[in-house]
C-alpha cells in the first residue's frame, strides 16, 4: 500500500476545492431558485391563483334537512371544513407523510437534499404536505424528464412558501385533503372517499379507517382495498398506525388493537345513477344549467360556471326521507303490480292481443343502442335483424335486482316493453315546495322522466276542473242530477256523447258528490254542457297545466294529457283556499365559497275561489269516504281526512291516483312505455289498483315519521268568510223542496 502524504498547503488547496464546489452548489441553488422566482422555467402562480386555487370540485345538491342527494362532477370532490374532518385523519396524515409539518414553514430542510435526489432519481414520495399541496394544484403533469422535474420542483418550492405564507397549517391541511385521489370509480378528497369505503362522513372516520384512507395516498391503484387488499393492510399497519403511535397519537395498547381489526370496508361504488333520487337530480341539473344561461349568472372574471367543475351548492326543496319512503313505496307495490301485470298476459299471444305490437318492437329496436351501433358499423338491415335474433347476454332490470341473461336481443326489448313504469310526484300545496320525486321505476336502465318531460292521458283526474267550474257559477255538490248518457253538440262534429261502464253505473238520480265519487261519465258530461269547454280549459290553464287542452268536451273526462308535475300541482289550488304556487323545487344556488347566485321566488296566483276550493275539497274527500278511492280506508287504514281522484284512461292505459290533505298533495302515474300495452281488465288496470296503493305507502311512512310534522288528524281550513255552500244534503234537500235548484242556476248562467 502505497501512502501518499500531503502537506499542509495541498491539504489547504484541497479544502478549497471541497468548499468552493459546495459554494458553487449553494450558489447555482439560490441563482435557481432566484430565476425560478422571476419566472425562467415559467410563470408561477399569481396571488390571485393562490386564493382561488383550481380544482374541479363536485357541485353539491343539498335536501331541505341538509342531507347531500348527490352530486354533478368530473371528479367526484366534495370539499369539508377542518372541523369537519377527524383527528384521527389529520393524525394519520402529519404521522405519515409530514412529522414536523407544524415546524417548518414549507420546506423541510433537514431532509430537502435527500428528497431532491430521491425525487429526481427515484421517482419516491418524501415532499412536506405543503409541497404535495403544491404539485396536486399547480403542477397538473408531473414530467418524468429529470431536468424538467427538477424545474417543477422548483416551482413546488417557492409556491409551498408561498402557501404557507397565505394560510394557516389548518387550511392547508384541508385544501391537501380536500384535492388528495383516492383511486376507485373517480374518488377525489376526503368527503367522497369515506363515503366510497365506508359509507361515513369524515368526521365520524375512527383511527384504522384513517389510518387505511391515508395508507392509500401515495398510490391509490398500487394500494387499492379492492384489488390489492394484502399490500394496503400492510401498510396501514407497519407505516401509518405505526408512525401514529411513535408520534403519540395512538398508544401501545391502541396500535395492537387497531392493527388487530380487518380493512372493514363497507364499500360503496358511487356513480351519477347511485343514490336517492336520481330522475330528479338530472332534471334539476337540466334546470340549473337553464337557470345560469337565462339569468347570465357567470364567474367574476366573465366565464360560465361549469355545474361538473364548480362545486356550486344547489338548495333544493325535496326531504331527504320523504323521498325515501317514496321510492320505497313505489318498490314495495311495483313489485307486486308487476307480477299481477304478467300473470294476466300468461298464455296470450302478444302479437295477435296487442294493438300493433310489431310494430312497437320495431320502434324499440330502432331506438336501442345496439341498432345505433350497428348502424354506425354499416351492417345492412338484414345483418341487423339476424344480430337481433342472435341470444347474447343482455343486462336486465327486474325488481328482485340486476341480471344478465342469455337471450335475443329482441326479446329483451319484448320484456322491456311489458315493463309497468311509474312516477309520483309530492309538494306542499301552501309553499309549492316539492318534497318528493321518483321520475321511473330504474334510472339506470330508464332514463326518461315520468313527473316532469313525461305527458300522458290523464282521464277522470280531470273531471274535478269541471266539477270546480260548475260549483264557481253556484251548482251545489249536493244537485240531484238524472245519471242518464247525455249528448253534447258540437259544430260541424257529431255530438259528443261518452259512455259509462254499466257495471259501474250509479242509476237514478244522483248528487255531483255521489257522481264524482264514483267517477261516473254521465252526470260529468251533464255538467260539462251546462258550463261548456271554454270555461273549463280556461280554468285547467289557471291551474297550471302547461301542455295542450282544447276547448273540446271531451276534456271533461280528461281526453288531454298532462305531466304528473302538472296535475299535482293543479290540484294542490284545492287544498290551498284556491291559490296555485308554482311547484318548487330549487331554493338557491351558492358557488363554492357561499355567495348567492340564484335565490327562486315562485309564481302565486289566485287560480279559483276559496269557497270554491273548499267544497271541491269537501268533495274529493267523497271519493275516498265511498267512492272509486275507498279501497285507501278499508284496504290500507288511512281514514284521516283525504280528498283524492282516481284516473283510468280508455284500455286502461293509464292508471292514476291524485291525493290531497292540508299539508301535502302527491300523484301517481302507472303504465307501460307504450300506450297500447295495458291491463287487459278494467278491475286490475284502474287506478285505483295501479297507482292508489303506491299513495298509500308513502304516507303510512310519512303519518308513521312524527318528526316530518305531517299531521294525520288535521282537517283541511274552511274558507275565511262564511260558507255560503250547503254541504249538508238532507238539509240542502229541504231548502229546495218544490223547487228546482237546476233550473233557477241555469237561469243565473243565462241558459
């Protein structure tokens, strides 16, 4: 071995050299850091940037108990408060990936040097929680060119100073967990990720669940609980729950117990289709986006506000339970109805039954995804018809769940169509406010909204318009009237003449209660030609029914169609002394620090005399007390004060029930997609049978819920001035004894 002696001068000269370098270093550093400042490697984030830092952030919809219904996004994000978040989660956070982040004011200075090379070199994690904070908000590709990386890192730097210098360690430990990915099906922030994994807010997260949370941050697919469950028990266990506990989060006894427990995932895969009221929360989203257009309601520098992008706060007016026991109600007898619906089609041929059954398959085969996509592949028709005859498996809705069956695309569409779909529709008739929305039987499969885009025939739920209009121009609910077929002339048409099931029929002579009772056709015509069509769509109109309705007679038995959003709402003039409110369903939109854009003020207009109102109330409640509704006291126990019309159109195509009480009013619509697709019987396709028992559950669950403050034993307000209606028949009766209370009104109309 060879020994090689320096003097002191080389010894010196070669320190020299040591620390120039090392000066040199520290210079270039600074000379670096200096341009990065000044914007060499690029501009920086301005100040304004740094206070209004992008994210695209989920916009919420909010229920009127403050419940979240669910969210629009591109990520799904949903941003908390710091005091919304647990300690456990900030714990595990700072153990973890920070130790001394309540030290340093953005950089760590004891280990920068290690993380530079280890971050140029190896691609490894080791930055302060205020440099991740950086990089996840300004830096949107982190370059895997090391040189390119190193300017990034720069840039990180300066901005985490910056960040520190802004804000409080609270709020950036907020804005981190707020802006953090955590892997599955587009989960974003801590909000939307302990709703994912464990169906809880993050306030409620205990240790191990934050501790599973946080394991999964710097490599939410690597450490996913659902493909790679192993890699991230051992993490949480070895890594965080240990570095909470060698930082005095957790104890001895604590860290056993903890690492002892499973991932415990309550797993929950959120999708724009998942959650409660899903039909309304894409017509609202509709709504919404008219609502900025029409009012040009934009950010402050002058650019739309992006409903997926914004995390803007839409207030709405629907009950977060209410709306449950909805589509529980609807489940509940649905799935009855439907087996009820095939069992009576059992053993007949659709195609000679079926009113132009081909051709309603050829109409749901045109408009089926597979023809669209065959069509875009330039298959021929009869390429097309041979893919339509050859068995596939094919995602099928029922009601006891989702399934996937082997079989002919055409005949799923044969199934599809003999599907029943339903909608209904609740609100406060005082406020307007719609408490409840449920647009179809399953948005995932069927997307088309039944309350407010879908219009059908709405049958004897209108004959109460013209009932209304007669007791406005002095008809008395207690007039006797012959139950005879009427004729009705019309110009240049034949007369009007409709017909009455004589099963149904109620002989002799009977009063316009009894007559509305038992819905019959006769008397409602009578009616009709003493105050004639004008009068009566005019009053439809005041009500709120925005689709067409001509001033035909025929409207009187409801030969027009309507909305379930409509005719709820006309029918809320009943209970509320004759005044129609818009129904409502946005209350305000906020962006995502709070301010105001939109606050709603619906319409008011007085749509009917309140004497009027409250004798029509006296008479919807006769159709529940003995009429076509009765089936809603004996069969279902509900013999509190309810008015309510039956509807069933022609073929029993259309089955409707519409129910009034002081403090709501809620309507049913039941049938199939295609009108021509129906209850071959009256007695199982009326809607007595398809739509009143779907009311009845909802409120059994409604009177059942105290707290909702929908009393059952609360009668609707008489008018405020005296009633100047004879509601008492028998003494009606003697009031006009020898009289003919017919003629002398027909004379006050000018008949």
């Amino acid at each position: 071995m060879i020994v090689v002696k320096l003097s002191q001068q080389d010894i010196r000269r070669y320190n020299g050299y040591i620390w120039k370098f090392f000066i040199s270093c520290f210079l270039l550093v600074v000379l670096l850091i200096v341009g990065t400042y000044f914007g060499i490697f690029g501009p920086l984030p301005s100040f304004r940037d740094l206070e209004n830092p992008k994210s695209n952030q989920a916009s919420e919809i909010i229920s009127s108990d403050k419940q979240t219904l669910g969210t629009y996004y591109v990520e799904n994000r949903s941003n908390v408060t710091y005091k919304e978040i647990s300690p456990n989660v900030i714990h595990a956070l700072v153990a973890t990936e920070d130790e001394r982040f309540y030290e340093h004011s953005g950089i760590d200075f004891r280990r920068q040097f290690t993380i530079l090379f280890l971050n140029i070199f190896k691609s490894q994690g080791g930055s302060t929680i205020t440099q991740q904070l950086a990089k996840n908000l300004f830096t949107e590709h982190p370059s895997r060119n090391k040189i390119v990386r190193f300017t990034q890192k720069m840039k990180e730097w300066i901005t985490a100073v910056n960040l520190e210098r802004r804000y409080t360690k609270e709020e950036i430990i907020t804005m981190y967990l707020n802006k953090v990915d955590f892997g599955a099906y587009n989960t974003f922030g801590i909000k939307s990720a302990a709703r994912t994994y464990f169906n809880t807010t993050p306030d409620k997260l205990t240790p191990d669940q934050a501790a599973m949370l946080i394991a999964m941050i710097n490599g939410p697919g690597y450490y996913s609980p659902i493909n790679h469950p192993d890699r991230l028990l051992n993490r949480r266990n070895y890594v965080v729950l240990t570095q909470m506990a060698k930082l005095g989060y957790l104890s001895e006894g604590q860290l056993a117990e903890f690492k002892s427990k499973p991932l415990g995932l309550h797993f929950n895969r959120i999708t724009h289709n998942d959650g409660p009221a899903p039909y309304f929360r894409a017509v609202l989203k509709r709504e919404v986006q008219k609502i900025l257009q029409d009012e040009s309601i934009v950010r402050a520098d002058g650019t739309s506000y992006d409903l997926d992008r914004d995390g803007l706060k839409i207030y709405t007016t629907i009950n977060y339970t209410m709306q449950q026991y909805a589509e529980e109600a609807q489940a509940e007898y649905m799935r009855q109805l439907q087996v009820q619906f095939n069992d009576h089609w059992k053993g007949y041929s659709l195609y000679k039954s079926i009113k132009n059954f081909k051709l309603l398959l050829d109409q749901g085969m045109h408009r089926s995804d597979r023809y669209k996509a065959d069509t875009l592949q330039g298959m021929s028709a009869d390429e097309i018809k041979k893919d339509f005859n050859t068995p596939t498996k094919v995602d099928l809705f029922t009601w006891k769940g989702d399934t996937t069956m082997t079989m002919k695309p055409i005949d799923s569409i044969v199934y599809s169509k003999l599907l029943l779909r339903n909608s209904m529709m609740s609100m406060d008739p005082t406020t307007g406010y719609i408490k409840a929305w449920v647009g179809g039987i399953n948005f995932e499969h069927f997307k088309y909204d039944q309350v407010k885009y879908g219009t059908r025939q709405v049958g004897s739920t209108a004959k109460p318009f013209t009932y209304s209009v007669a007791i406005d121009n002095g008809y008395s609910p207690c007039l006797k009237v012959d139950n005879v077929p009427v004729e009705i002339d019309i110009p240049g048409q034949p007369p009007y003449s409709p017909r009455q099931s004589q099963s149904d029929l109620q002989p002799g002579a009977i009063t316009l209660r009894t007559a509305l009772a038992f819905s019959q056709n006769y008397v409602t015509a009578w009616v009709m030609k003493q105050v004639g069509p004008v009068p009566v769509m005019n009053q439809i109109k005041k009500m709120g029914i925005t689709s067409e309705v001509g001033p035909y007679p025929s409207i009187c038995l409801g030969s027009f169609n309507a909305s379930v959003f409509d005719m709820t709402g006309a029918y809320s003039v009943f209970a509320n002394h004759g005044i129609w409110t818009e129904p409502t369903f946005i209350l305000r939109i906020e962006d995502k620090k709070g301010n105001v854009l939109y606050t709603h003020r619906p319409r008011v207009t007085q749509a009917m005399n309140e004497q009027t109102a409250y004798v029509m109330t006296y008479m919807l409640k006769g159709v529940i007390e003995n009429g076509t509704g009765s089936r809603l006291t004996y069969k279902y126990g509900i013999r509190n004060p309810v008015g309510g019309k039956t509807g069933t159109t022609q073929d029993n195509s259309d089955g409707w029930f519409i129910g009034i009480t002081p403090q709501l009013v809620t309507g049913v619509w039941t049938g199939c997609e295609d009108r021509d697709i129906h209850f071959r019987s009256t007695r199982l396709g009326e809607g007595a049978n398809t739509a009143l028992p779907i009311f009845a559950g909802f409120m059994k669950r409604v009177y059942a819920n105290e707290s909702l403050g929908i009393k059952k034993n609360v009668d609707f307000d008489p008018p405020k001035s005296p009633l100047t209606v004879t509601l008492d028949c028998s003494a009606y009766d003697q009031q006009e004894q020898g009289q003919n209370p017919a003629s002398d009104v027909d004379k006050k109309l000018g008949f």
